[in-house]
C-alpha cells in the first residue's frame, strides 16, 4: 500500500468511531453509472422472460414516485409498488424484475481494494466502524453485498429507509451525533454534500473518497473513451471494469495488478474474435494454427461451451510462417517467391529459418549481409548452386504435411480446411493452399489489403481491416506477438519419420515465463467473463472491437499494466532476420540490436498518428506489385 492509505489509516486510529458511506466509497458496481444495472436487469428479463423493455427508464422513474410518496422510507419493495401501479407491470412480473435486481447487484457488485484494506486494519485495531448510507436496500441485503466483498463483521449499519432519516438533508447524521455524544468521530465517503457537507456543518470531521467514475471524467481517459457511454449495457461493463475494478478503483492511485486487469487488456480483443468466428460458421473445419492456435484453441472451445453451442469442427494445427515456406517449395520458381519477403540479415540466417537448410561452412557465405526484396537476384545467384538440394529437402517436408492432413481428415472427415489466425497477410494459408493443391480459406483478427491467398482464389475474411482506421493493436503487434509465447518455441518443421510417425520439430527459444503463462489464463479467463454475459443477456450484449482496441491502447499508454508483465515482453523474428526484441518500459519502445520502434500512441493527434494513416492510405491503393517495395521502404525508412 502506498504513503497515502497509510498516512489515511494513521490519521483514522485516532478516532474513536470511524464511519464509512458504503456505496462508491466501500464497494462498487462492475459498471459505468449505479443506475446501469437496471439495463443488465432489463436485458436478462428480455431474454429470459420475454418482457421488460424500458425497464431501465420505468425502474429510474418509479424510484423518484417513491421518493415523493414515501420519502425517506423509500425501499426497494416501495419502488417496485410505484412500477406496478403506473407502468402496467403486474405483481408476479414486479416480483420477478425485482429478484432479477437483487440478483444483478450481488453479481456485479465488486469491493474498492483500498478502502477494504484500511477497514480490515481498523478492525484488527478493534476500532469501532459504523456504516452510514442513504439506499433503499435494507441492512441485512448490504450485509450480504458487503461480505460477498470481503468485509466480514457485524458491522452496525444505519440506513435511511431503516431509520426514516437521510444524510443528504442532515436528519440522519443529527440522530447519530445525539446518540453517540462526545465521542470523537471521523466520517469518509464520496458525495461533496452527504458525506462531507452535512458531517462538518455539524462540527465533525470528514474525508472526500472519490469515487471511480468521478476520477475518470477528471482524467485523459475520458476523452478517449467517453464515446462509449451509449446505452450499451456491454459497454457499461467493460468500461465499468476498467474504470470501477482497475485503473480508478483506488481512491489514492494505486495501481490494480490483478488477473482482472491483465485479462482486459486482450480479453475483450480475443472475445470479439471468437464471437466473430461463431457468427460467421460454415462447414469446413477450423484449423488453429500455431502460434496462436495454441490460446485461440481453448479460447473457441470454452466459449462454445458456456453459450451451449455446437462448435465448428476444429483442430489444432501445427503451422508456421517458416515451417509451411519451406515445405511448399517444390521448385526454383517457390525459392525466388520467397526472396519477395522482406528479409534483413545474414545469408546463413535466412536458408535456416526460411528454407530449413544449413549452408556448408566450407562455402562461406553463411554471413554475407542481405536485404531482401531489394537484393533478390543476388541473394539468387547465391542460392542456384544449393536449388537442388534445397528442393530435395522440402519435398520431405512437403510430403509430411500432405501426410499429416491425411491423418487430420480420416480423424474428422473430407471437409474443407479454414486457417484461424492472427492474420495480417494470410502467410501460412498462401503456403499450405500450395502444399495441398487445394484453396484453403482464411478467418482473421486483421488483414491487409494484399493478402497472399487471394492470388490463389482463396477466400479470406477478418474482423478487421488494416486500413479502415488506424488499428493501435496492428500498429503495435509486438505486443500482441510477444503475449501469445508458447512454451515449445516455434515450430520449424513437420517431420516425417519411417515408421509413418508425424512430428513437429521447433527451435530452441527461450520458454514462455510464468508472467506470460499468468496472463494468457487471464485472458481465457476474460472471454469466459464475457461469453457468460453474452449467454445471459442474449442480443443485448454486443461486442465492439473500436472500445476493446481502446481500452487496450490506454492500458499500455496510461501504464495500467502491470510492469511485472511489461518486463516479460519479448520477441524472436528469425523469418524477417531481426534479433531478439525487448520492451522497454520507460521509453515506450520496442528495442532490438539495431532498432528501437515506438509504440504508436494512435488515440493522440500527433506526428505519429498522422505517419500511420498516410501509411495506411498508401497502403489501400498501391497495386500489388508494387506493395513488397513499399513495405519495405516503410519499415526501412520511415517507421
């Protein structure tokens, strides 16, 4: 905990009585606004009961009914009394909307980390804590949110339904002073007027708690993310996660490192994929490929399941830029397309990792400098002497592959094949459409506009466009390459062995650590958190990937991140020739031996954003012979 919440809590053991507001300043909901949770009523009783449309504006309404019928008697049961006699709600349907609400709260209401710290350490100083609220719900309810928060105790609640007496007009806070007499007493919650007003006119002393919300609309994210606050209940609950549950959830700037927030940083993302891939199924089977097939996989799979639906059929399918180049190389003709590729390096590198063949030593050119596509008729002229041998290479792996699909489809039948990826040119699928001789199909986070298997006549679709807007996750893939590590490194080849066993064969990569082992399960764990909503609000929850990119942009902008993970980010590109990249965190760069490459703030209007977009612009209408040079002079001289 830091100075702040200490110097708090020495300043609170003073006192002989410590009054706490309970709602915003204790605990708090997993949404934008309190009054959201009436929309996430409203959405399940749709669903689930087939009426309840307005509910959320009718709900709002009947409680301010109550308010001038009951005053501050006002109770949940009294709200619902104002809804039935004036909206045309019968008993049995109040009944049910208000279960629905009791429900809704408990399930999204979330404590304030530091504020259950501090109370949790006032009552190990056997301090006596009263609890102090205006609410309609009763005593006992509270108590039942409070402990599902993880404030145990029995702790003495006065709340204004109860005690026919509010803080906002004064009343209560006279009857508590009166009774408690001389004792010294210090009140902390978050409204300017009930809790701090209404305490020091009376000749107490009180602490502002700000809560979440109002910490949000004062900070740089709010003008970013504000745009989002339109009636979407599913937007409520991510912003609500991030605002309520991570980055303003201590009142005192502390950051939240929990598997919550790891898991809203690519959560969300990977939840919008894998809806995508529901909403778009077809009868072919989906072939996870690795990298990224190894957390898409049980991604697509858990998230079948919690929604009760039948999965496309699928697999795991080992595949690789490198692996699937080599072994679709049959001729010269495949050896110059792959000198097309952008390549920065040495000799020796680029025919290990791109053609899976070790130059002799005795030849020495294994170091030679290159720079492809610029260089591809010299690179050429170096490789004609090895063509064959290459050639006889491939053809090995070209027939363990053709192999290993044989076994795949005798297992689950003569389906078409479908590439599930991250994306970005269809690399993998261009190789394998030729391995097998057939038109493989492709589905993506990304594509660019020049996708390779589009030559071939494959189909190939995406989530998202690399040049319909600034992307901040394209702009910025070493971050997402470098949270999807597996633990067995990348794969190099598939092996056919004589006793007809097939085998993937990787390199000697450094293995995943346990940060990124953490937070791969955090991410899982936010598309389950996400497919339960979905299944429990129906239509009503809807995903958009715009609010799942900004959010994941503030948290690496805003350092919401835990650094523990930030620390962990690496990368190896051996197909493209480029050493080890490291994240700094300081600098927000990415560095490697020869090159640091910033991360693309894309929410600000600054020389950054401005490149990207004229990249993007170029990008869209640049023919296709000419995309290879130009992505090469991007990233030589401009990026």
């Amino acid at each position: 905990m830091n100075d702040k919440v200490q110097n708090i809590l020495s300043r609170l053991l003073n006192y002989d009585i410590i009054t706490f507001d309970i709602f915003d300043t204790l605990i708090t909901r997993q949404v934008i606004c309190p009054t959201d949770v009436f929309l996430y009523v409203e959405k399940i009783s749709i669903l689930k009961n087939g009426f309840g449309n307005n509910f959320h504006k009718y709900r709002q309404e009947a409680e301010q009914l109550s308010y001038k019928k009951y005053g501050e008697r006002v109770t949940l049961e009294t709200i619902y009394l104002m809804l039935q006699e004036n909206y045309n709600y019968t008993k049995d349907q109040c009944d049910i909307l208000m279960n629905l609400e009791l429900e809704a709260e408990k399930e999204l209401i979330i404590p304030r980390i530091d504020m259950l710290y501090i109370l949790n350490e006032l009552q190990k100083n056997n301090k006596k804590i009263v609890l102090i609220s205006d609410m309609y719900l009763s005593s006992a309810y509270i108590l039942i949110l409070l402990k599902k928060c993880g404030f145990y105790g029995d702790f003495e609640i006065w709340v204004s339904n109860e005690m026919g007496a509010s803080k906002f007009t004064g009343k209560l806070w006279k009857n508590f002073f009166e009774k408690i007499k001389d004792k010294k007493t210090i009140h902390l919650g978050d409204n300017k007027w009930s809790d701090i007003h209404q305490v020091k006119v009376l000749g107490h002393e009180a602490i502002l708690i700000k809560n979440s919300y109002e910490a949000y609309i004062e900070s740089a994210l709010y003008q970013y993310l504000s745009k989002y606050e339109n009636g979407e209940i599913s937007n409520s609950l991510l912003l609500g996660t991030l605002i309520n549950e991570v980055y303003f959830n201590s009142p005192f700037g502390n950051k939240i490192e929990n598997n919550v927030a790891i898991g809203l940083w690519l959560g969300p993302v990977f939840a919008c994929f894998m809806n995508w891939l529901v909403d778009n199924i077809d009868a072919s089977i989906l072939l996870f490929v690795t990298r990224e097939g190894y957390i898409f996989l049980p991604m697509y799979e858990a998230y079948c399941d919690i929604l009760e639906i039948e999965s496309q059929k699928h697999t795991m399918f080992y595949a690789s830029r490198s692996a699937t180049t080599s072994a679709s190389i049959l001729s010269e003709k495949d050896i110059q397309e792959t000198l097309q590729i952008r390549y920065e390096g040495t000799l020796g590198n680029f025919t290990k990792s791109r053609l899976d063949f070790i130059l002799p030593e005795k030849d020495n050119i294994s170091d030679v400098k290159i720079e492809l596509p610029r260089q591809q008729k010299y690179v050429m002229s170096l490789l004609t002497k090895y063509s064959q041998k290459i050639i006889s290479n491939t053809e090995k792996q070209h027939l363990a592959y053709n192999k290993y699909l044989k076994n795949i489809r005798e297992k689950i039948g003569d389906f078409p094949l479908t590439v599930v990826d991250i994306g970005y040119t269809g690399t993998a699928q261009y190789n394998l459409s030729k391995i097998f001789n057939e038109k493989i199909n492709g589905k993506y986070i990304f594509l660019d506009v020049n996708v390779l298997p589009e030559k071939l006549g494959c189909s190939c679709k995406s989530l998202a466009k690399t040049t319909d807007k600034i992307h901040p996750i394209y702009e910025n893939l070493l971050f997402l390459e470098a949270a999807i590590q597996v633990p067995y490194g990348q794969l190099k080849r598939m092996t056919l062995y004589e006793n007809g066993d097939i085998k993937p064969v990787f390199n000697n990569d450094k293995q995943t650590s346990k940060e990124i082992k953490l937070a791969q399960k955090a991410f899982l764990d936010f598309v389950k958190k996400e497919a339960k909503w979905k299944k429990q609000l129906g239509s009503g929850f809807k995903y958009d990937f715009n609010l799942a990119e900004d959010i994941w942009m503030v948290m690496i902008q805003y350092d919401i991140l835990p650094d523990m993970l930030l620390k962990c980010f690496w990368l190896s590109d051996d197909f493209s020739g480029n050493a080890n990249w490291k994240y700094d965190i300081k600098e927000h760069k990415w560095i490697s031996k020869n090159e640091k490459v910033p991360v693309v703030f894309s929410l600000e209007k600054n020389r950054f954003a401005m490149k990207y977009k004229i990249k993007n612009t170029v990008k869209k209408y640049v023919p296709r012979k000419l995309y290879e040079p130009f992505k090469y002079i991007w990233i030589k001289f401009i990026k």
